[in-house]
C-alpha cells in the first residue's frame, strides 16, 4: 500500500474499475464513508480492493460535529468499524453541523463562532478521536452570505480548536475563494494567516456561480474543473507550507478518469516543486 501521499482523487463509483488499476507513484484516494459504513456488499469489497493498492482517506459529511448536541453514537460506531477495516491514513470532517433533533439536513450549515460554540465543537471533535483512536483534521467551511453573532475570527477558531484537541485542520483551498468573493475579504490575506503547521490536509475543487445571481454569488459546486485562481492560492499555499497531501474533489458532472488523473498530476507537480528545487 502506498505510505507516502502526494496528490489523490475523490473516489467515485463509476472510476473502481480505473482507480484499481492506476499505477500513479503516491496516489490516494478520499471517499465519504457514509457510503461505506455497511456490513458488506459490493460497494464495500470494491473499497477494500482498491485499498489493497492505493491509500484510503476518509472525509465525513454525517457527524454534526458543530450541532448543539453529541456525535450520533450508532453513526459513530459505524464510522469506526469502517475506520478499522480500512486503516485510513486521514479522517476528516467539516466545521458545520446537518443534524438537529433527529432531523437530517443534505447541507454543511453555518454558525455563529462564539466560545459556547468553540467548547461543544471541541468536546465533540475529542468523543470522536476518542471512538476513533486518532487524529481528524476539520475543514474550513465555505460561505454563502454573513450571519451575526461571531466572537471569533474563523482562522483563531480553528487555531484554537486544533490547540484544544489536538486535532489537525484540513485546508479547503476552493472554499476559500468562495467565501473571499462572497463575502468580500481577501483570499490571500486568509491563507497566508492559516497555521499551516496544523494542515494534515488540503483540498482543491471546482465552483460554479449561482443559477439566479450569477458571479455575484459563487457556489462550492464540486461540479468543474479546479479555478484558475484556486491554482494560483494553491502554489502560494505550498510555497509558504509546504507540500502537504493534496486532493482534488469531484462529486458531480465527473470527467472521465484520466481528466481527473491529469489534475490530479498537476496538484502532485506543485507538491514535487519545492522537493526538486531543495534538490
């Protein structure tokens, strides 16, 4: 199994056939794995046989880490015995929550970064290393229009909340540019100030602007492409930090596997760049 990770690709469905088969030198592969948290099925041994030849990240979508309330325990189980018949070289999640009262959401929604937040989200990132005897890395989330009642600033939130438990952060570069034009702040002011010693992970993805409002409104659509000018954050971002596991999010409209592959080089030749000239 590949250890050492450069740059990896969304695992889909439609590509098992093609990802088993792909000889790329640190490719890795990152599925959400409530796709995966059954007892068995094809689905699953499609996901052991690639993991048999490519490492398996897994980034949640299901756990709420940021709800008023705990992790759901029996999805929590789940997650960790997936986690113990895949042996992921990454766990993540997002800062966000989708569950509230039994009641399930199909989005990562937002909230107000006050310290009674800081501490739930922090005892619920603890419970889940706790279930899953490791380390996660939390996302920066995207953002869509400005809500009140923030006490702290997004980048001293994650900072503080890596310092409490000790978990990493995973740095979403496409929500970034995202939020930076929606909200009207600058993109290369906030990843310059990001700790990039916490970085476990990075994220490249496509967007696309809103159906109504057009440009005025940029979506985190994953249905495009990699940005022009989330390349441009990217290389900025690993001249800075370094090179750091990098994956490329498709979840819709997908290419063919080898449009994906020949994105997914691209992010691994900005990861070898600071190697060949170290060299």
């Amino acid at each position: 199994m590949t250890t050492v990770l450069t740059a990896g690709l969304g695992l889909k469905p439609q590509h098992y056939d093609a990802a088993l088969a792909c000889p790329a030198a640190g490719l890795w592969f990152e599925v959400h794995p409530e796709n995966y948290m059954v007892a068995g099925g094809p689905r699953l041994a499609w996901l052991e046989a690639i993991r048999s030849i490519h490492a398996i990240s897994l980034h949640g979508v299901g756990l709420s880490l940021a709800a008023d309330a705990e992790p759901d325990p029996a999805h929590l189980a789940r997650l960790a015995v997936l986690a113990r018949r895949i042996e992921p070289v990454l766990v993540s999640e997002h800062l966000a929550w989708s569950a509230w009262r039994g009641a399930y959401h199909p989005d990562l929604l937002p909230f107000p970064r006050t310290s009674e937040a800081l501490a739930r989200i922090a005892d619920n990132v603890s419970r889940t290393q706790d279930a899953l005897q490791r380390r996660i890395a939390i996302e920066n989330p995207s953002h869509y229009l400005r809500i009140d009642g923030h006490a702290w600033d997004e980048i001293d939130f994650l900072t503080e909340l890596a310092r409490r438990t000790g978990c990493g952060l995973l740095l979403d570069v496409n929500n970034i540019y995202v939020s930076a034009r929606n909200l009207g702040y600058s993109a290369d002011a906030y990843l310059d100030a990001f700790p990039g010693e916490r970085v476990m992970e990075i994220h490249l993805a496509g967007h696309a602007p809103d159906s109504s409002l057009g440009d005025a409104l940029l979506v985190d659509s994953h249905d495009a492409p990699v940005a022009a000018e989330v390349w441009i954050l990217y290389e900025r971002l690993i001249r800075r930090i370094g090179p750091r596991p990098t994956l490329i999010e498709r979840d819709d409209n997908l290419p063919e596997f080898t449009t994906l592959l020949a994105e997914r080089e691209r992010a691994d030749a900005v990861l070898r760049a600071p190697l060949a000239k170290a060299a």
